[in-house]
C-alpha cells in the first residue's frame, strides 16, 4: 500500500480514537454532575416568584430580552458579539416550539449545569452554564416554576453565525474536556460568595481568558478583553480598595461609581436587569463578599 494512504488512516485512527476518549470522559463528568443535581431536586417544588427573583440574581432577563421597545421578556434575539462570531440568545419562554415550553425539569438542569441540550448537543460557553453549575437545586426548580408562567413568544430567535470550525457543536466537546469545570461545589461560606460565583456569574466578564476563550483563573482579576473587546476592571479586595461596603452597594443598585459618574456598557445591563433589583440585603452580601479578599 502507498506510504501516504498508511499515514493517513494511522492519522484518522488517532482522531477518532482521542475524539472518542474525551466524548467520554466529559460525558462521564456531566453525567455525574446531572444525577448529583437530580437527586437533590428530588422532592423540591418550585416557587413562582422565588424563581422570578433567581432571575434577576442569575442575569438571565439581560441575555435573554431584547432591548428593543415592546420586546417580549426572555423571547432572545439579543446579539452577543464574540471573537468567535456572532451569538443571537434563544428564546426560552413558555412556546412549545419556538421556546422552552416542553421541556422537563430534567432538559432543564442539563442545560443549566452542564450546557447539554434536550438533543443532546454542545451549548456554546456564551451561556455562562460554567457559572450556573453550582446554583442551588433550590434555585433551579424556582427558576423552572417561573420559567413555565413567562408568557409564549412564538417567534425563533435568529441562528448563530459562528466560524468554521466552531460552528460544529461537536467540537465544544474538546473545550469543556480543557476548561469547563462541573465539579459541584455547594459550599459556599456566605450567600454573596454563592450569589458572585453561581447565579452572578461575575468571573465569566471579570477574569482573564486566553485565545481559546477559556478562563484562566476565577479570580476577578479583570479582563483587558472582555465582551466586545471591552476592558473589564478588577473586582478583587485590592482593586477595590477605595470603595467602602455602602459604595459597592450603591453601584450594584443604580450604577454610580465612587467618582459619581454612572457605568456604562455591560455592567449597566448587569445592574438594571440584575443586581439593581435584587433585597438590599443581597447586594450588601455580594459587596461584603467581594471586599473580604476571600475570592483573591
Ligand atoms: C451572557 C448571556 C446569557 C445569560 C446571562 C444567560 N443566558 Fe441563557 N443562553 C445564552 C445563549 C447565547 C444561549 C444559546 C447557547 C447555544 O446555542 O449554544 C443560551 C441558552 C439558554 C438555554 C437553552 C435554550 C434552548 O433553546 O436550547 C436556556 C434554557 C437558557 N439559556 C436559560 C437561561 C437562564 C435560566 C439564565 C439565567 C439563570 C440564562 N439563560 C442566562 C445566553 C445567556
Ligand atoms: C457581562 C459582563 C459582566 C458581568 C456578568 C459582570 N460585570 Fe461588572 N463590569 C463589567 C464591565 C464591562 C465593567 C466596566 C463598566 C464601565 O466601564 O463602566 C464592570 C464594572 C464593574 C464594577 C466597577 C469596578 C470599577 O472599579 O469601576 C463592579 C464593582 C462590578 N462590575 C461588579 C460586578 C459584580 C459583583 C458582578 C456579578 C454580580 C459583575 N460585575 C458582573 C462587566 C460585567
């Protein structure tokens, strides 16, 4: 047989072998993490208006509502630029075929904690479920309750237009084989450590990432290239040492910074939809978290 065929099936033997290898350890580690989650969920009921409130604290009325006048809440269609292309949120109300309204408990904390769709598939980072795989069961079974009362929006949202290679859902799989952890931590010392590192989502804009769009620590050490190629400051105890328990709290409410001027860009739409309407005493926790030095 010609060398150069030989090479070529050695060559695609080892693709397929080392494709197979990591399918299965990161369907082993979901899998893990989703039955833990399930057999907490067992015999929670979710609360309407509890899950409206883990909304706010988990951004998903930001990322998932146009701001467009007379947008319908969480109908999706809001444009989530990337280095690695264009993103359009989905859809995730009540409708049966254009959102969300068949799915299960079980479609839903899959999605949640370990981005895997009903189908099956590979959701893309871009929905920070890295973040949300510690949100409690609690807060996911609320979440659910009051998923299924948002009303229908029979409209699907446009598709991605992601660059090739990327554009296969199956190659996402290497990615969360190198930088998606779905380790189950429920542990937290206080509510604000649970509310920055589960539902906030904070270190997916506040710490660094490398060329390949994984995190490179949870530090909150900023992001020089943060969404839209914006800066993201440092939100660590020493970058945020001029700012007193109050002025933290202050700014997670309306946006006003220790210099008096108002945050713009991502962190209002952060504030307006999230943080700004979550119980005083949920902000208070979130800034005496992140001034304690316990995340650096
Ligand atoms: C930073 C923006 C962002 C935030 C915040 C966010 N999402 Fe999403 N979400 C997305 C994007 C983008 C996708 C599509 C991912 C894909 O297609 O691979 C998505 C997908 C989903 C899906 C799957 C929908 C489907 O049709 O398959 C569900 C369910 C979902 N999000 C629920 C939530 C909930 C609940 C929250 C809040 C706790 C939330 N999201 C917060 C951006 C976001
Ligand atoms: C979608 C990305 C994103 C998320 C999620 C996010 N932030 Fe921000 N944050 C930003 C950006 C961008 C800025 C800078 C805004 C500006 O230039 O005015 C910022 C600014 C801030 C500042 C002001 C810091 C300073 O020195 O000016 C604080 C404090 C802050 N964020 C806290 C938080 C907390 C707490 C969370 C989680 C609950 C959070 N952020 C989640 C993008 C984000």
């Amino acid at each position: 047989m010609n060398r150069v065929y030989l090479v070529v099936i050695v060559l695609c033997l080892l693709v397929l072998t080392v494709t197979g290898v990591v399918n299965y350890r990161v369907n082993y580690r979901q899998s893990v993490t989703i039955d833990t989650v399930m057999n907490d969920v067992r015999g929670l009921s979710g609360d309407v208006s509890r899950g409206h409130y883990a909304a706010y604290a988990g951004g998903c009325i930001a990322c998932h509502t146009h701001d467009v006048a007379g947008a319908a809440t969480l109908g999706g269609g809001v444009p989530i630029d990337t280095p690695f292309g264009s993103f359009f949120s989905p859809n995730i109300t009540s409708d049966d075929t254009a959102g969300i309204g068949t799915w299960s408990t079980r479609d839903f904390v899959r999605a949640m904690v370990v981005g895997i769709s009903p189908d099956g598939s590979h959701y893309y980072p871009t929905f920070p479920y890295t973040s949300y795989t510690v949100m409690s069961a609690q807060d996911l079974v609320d979440l659910k309750a009051w998923l299924d009362t948002v009303a229908p929006v029979p409209v699907k949202a446009p598709k991605h237009e992601v660059k090739w290679p990327l554009s296969i859902r199956g190659t996402l799989v290497f990615w969360k084989a190198l930088f998606a952890d779905f380790s189950r931590t429920t542990e937290f010392s206080t509510r604000g450590q649970y509310l920055v590192e589960g539902p906030g989502h904070c270190a997916e804009c506040h710490s660094p990432r490398h060329a390949l769009g994984g995190l490179l620590s949870r530090s909150l050490t900023g992001n020089p290239n943060g969404p839209d190629g914006q800066p993201v400051p440092a939100i660590t105890a020493t970058a945020l040492s001029g700012w007193t328990v109050e002025d933290l709290e202050l700014f997670l409410e309306v946006g006003m910074l220790i210099d008096g001027d108002f945050t713009g860009g991502h962190m209002a739409a952060v504030i307006e939809y999230g943080t700004g309407l979550l119980t005083a005493s949920d902000r208070r926790e979130i800034a005496q978290y992140l001034l304690s030095g316990d995340n650096n």
